[in-house]
C-alpha cells in the first residue's frame, strides 16, 4: 500500500505524517521543484510538532506531473481547486484505485463523484487542528478526530474506511458522510468567515458582542439545512458552534490563516453554497450573504 498526497499544505503534511507513522509509504505530489528542494533541504523528512515531542518522518515526493501509477489517493487540496487537480493526476490513477477527499466545504464532492465515478471514493472530514510553521514544518494544534463515509458504492464495497485508515494512532471514525459534511459545513460557515472579517481566533467568538450576530447566522443554516432533508446536530447548531470555538479557542480558522497569507478562502464553497442552497430553497440569509460579499469583497473579487 502506498498514499499519495495531493494537496501538500498543513492537512496533507499532518496526515502524510500521520500514515508514515503508521508504516504507510506516503509520497506527497509537489507543484514545483523548489518545493521538492524545500524538502530535500529537510533531509526528506516532514516535521511535526506535538506539545513538547517532534517527530521527524520521512517522506518521499513526486512532481504531479512526474508519471507512475497511484494506487491511493488523498486530497487535501482546497475545495475549488480539488476538480482541477484530480483532473491533472487522473491519467496516473491505477483501476481500483482508493481515493480519500479531506476538504472543508461542500459540493466539489458530488462533482468529483460524476467524473470518478469508476474509482472507490471515499470523504472525510477533520477537527484536527494544525499550523505551518514552515514549509513542511507542521504543530499539531489540536488532535481532533477523522470522519470518513463511503462516497460511492465501489467505495462501500471495499469497507468503512479505505486501506490503512484503522492503522492511524488517530481516532478514525466510520460514519454517515452525508451528515458528517454538513455538520462540518455549518459549523465551517459559522466560524470561518466571521474570525477571519474580525481577525481574531476562534475564542473570541464566545464574547457577548458577538452573540446577536451568530445566533442569527446559525438560525440561518439551521433552516437551510432543514430545507435540504439534513438534521445537523442533537442540540442547537449555536451550542455546537460556541463548544468548538472553546474547544478551539486558540486556532485561528482555516479562512483567517488563508486571508492573512493573501491565499483564496473557501467561501464559494462554504458560505457560497449555504446561500446558493437558500436561494434554490427560497429562504432568506441575510447575515449569511452579508458575510459571503464582505469576504469576497476583502478577497479583491467584488
Ligand atoms: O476551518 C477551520 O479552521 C476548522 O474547520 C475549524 C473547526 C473552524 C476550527 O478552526
């Protein structure tokens, strides 16, 4: 068995890290050579730092555009780009391949099951938190834990999880993906946008000032949710949200990290799809648009 890794940032470094350590053979699919001499220059070792232990482990890489057959695939690409970058390996992708999507958003996954519709696919989502302190240089910032469902019936039928996912010193959890996704979907388009406009960590949600503002915004996705046949969560999606930004308090979320390093957020595929799913439903989502055109104008695109 032999991972490799397209999409090469924090979450694929992490779980790169994570099935060498399980014994897995990974080798992460680069862009560029100099990334490939970014870590040549760490003596092809990914570093991750937990607390007070770092573990160094190895770890081989390939250009995406180098040739030789894959035989399982994990995609931590952001979301808009994941279609494009399938595409760009798909002609290396043995029959039968495995393939695993660990993406926040939701919608590029149904899009990818059209066009690989052959190939076992798998999704998952993480609360794993993790920083790049540099390039391949990774701290754990909170173990979390992975759900993964079967994304197609070739899937289904090779098992819950794809081959050496129950190996992971990880908890990795079998699960019904649909549910899992827009669990993480609401809770992604509650956090993301808001810490990111404010440039503050998750924590600072908690703050009085800012209850008014997502209580609406969780009523909103709630009753989106609910317009689209999903029940997200036992309790109130608020509650949820305030015990991840508590649980998470230090973090800064994924769209914070992507708006400080000038990268494209996720926004079409979180907030966007909230708001598109609202409209095909004919819902109103005020604070919800509100914040979709707030980071899309901050993003240089309005
Ligand atoms: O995208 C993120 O940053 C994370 O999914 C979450 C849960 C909001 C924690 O920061």
């Amino acid at each position: 068995m032999h991972w490799h890794i397209l999409g090469a940032g924090a979450i694929g470094g992490l779980f790169a890290a994570r099935l060498g350590l399980a014994g897995i053979d990974v080798s992460l699919l680069l862009r560029s050579p100099q990334r490939r001499e970014q870590l040549k220059q760490q003596a092809n070792r990914l570093s991750l730092q937990d607390g007070d232990r770092v573990e160094e482990v190895p770890v081989s890489a390939e250009l995406i555009d180098d040739q030789g057959p894959i035989s399982h695939l994990l995609v931590t690409t952001k979301a808009y780009d994941s279609a494009a970058a399938m595409e760009s390996i798909a002609s290396r992708l043995q029959p039968g391949a495995q393939i695993l999507l660990l993406q926040n958003g939701y919608g590029h996954q149904q899009q990818i099951a059209q066009t690989f519709a052959n190939w076992p696919l798998w999704a998952g989502i993480t609360t794993s938190g993790v920083r790049r302190l540099a390039p391949f240089q990774l701290k754990l910032a909170g173990e979390g834990e992975t759900r993964i469902g079967p994304l197609n019936q070739a899937a289904a039928l090779c098992g819950a999880l794809p081959d050496g996912w129950h190996r992971l010193k990880h908890r990795v959890i079998a699960t019904d993906i649909e549910r899992a996704l827009w669990q993480k979907l609401a809770i992604n388009a509650a956090i993301n946008p808001l810490t990111a406009l404010l440039d503050r960590p998750n924590g600072d949600l908690l703050e009085a000032q800012y209850r008014p503002q997502l209580t609406a915004l969780c009523q909103e996705i709630e009753a989106v949710a609910s317009a689209c046949g999903q029940s997200l969560f036992d309790n109130p999606l608020l509650d949820q949200v305030l015990k991840i930004a508590e649980d998470t308090a230090e973090n800064r979320s994924s769209m914070l990290e992507d708006f400080s390093a000038g990268r494209r957020t996720e926004i079409d595929q979180i907030t966007g799809f909230i708001c598109a799913e609202a409209d095909r439903h004919g819902l109103e989502t005020p604070v919800n648009r509100e914040l979709l055109n707030a980071v899309v104008y901050r993003q240089g695109r309005a």
